[in-house]
C-alpha cells in the first residue's frame, strides 16, 4: 500500500471537486470551503502534511486507498 505525501491546498481542492463530486462554494483568505451537499470542509490553500490530510480525507468520507487511487 502507498502511503499518503504532502500535497498543495489547490491540488486537494481540485482533485476533491473533479474526481469525488466535491464543490467550492466560498474562499475566506488563504482558505477554501468545499461542500457535496451534506459535508462541509474547508481545505487551506498552502502544503498539506499527511496528518491534516488524513483528517481532511476523513471528514469527507474518503478513505485513504480511494484517495491514492485517484492521485
């Protein structure tokens, strides 16, 4: 099993609206609200680090290897 790397903000954002039904609905600053119209998450736009983006992928509903299937 691969494990999870560090990722940009606007990476996340864009793989979690293109490929998992997530939309951006607002940004605040340096920080991005996304939404599938149940959960809400908001996504920093700068280096993630594995754990922020374990819970961010957990908050979604999105397990790890459904994750790194789409990278």
């Amino acid at each position: 099993m691969t494990k999870l790397s560090p990722i940009h903000g606007k990476e996340l954002v864009k793989i979690l609206c293109n490929r998992f039904g997530f939309q951006a609905i607002r940004q605040k600053g340096s920080h991005v609200t996304i939404t599938n119209g149940i959960i809400y998450v908001t996504v920093p736009l700068k280096e993630i680090r594995v754990g922020l983006l374990g819970v961010i992928l957990r908050d979604c509903g999105i397990s790890r290897e459904e994750f790194l299937q789409e990278v």
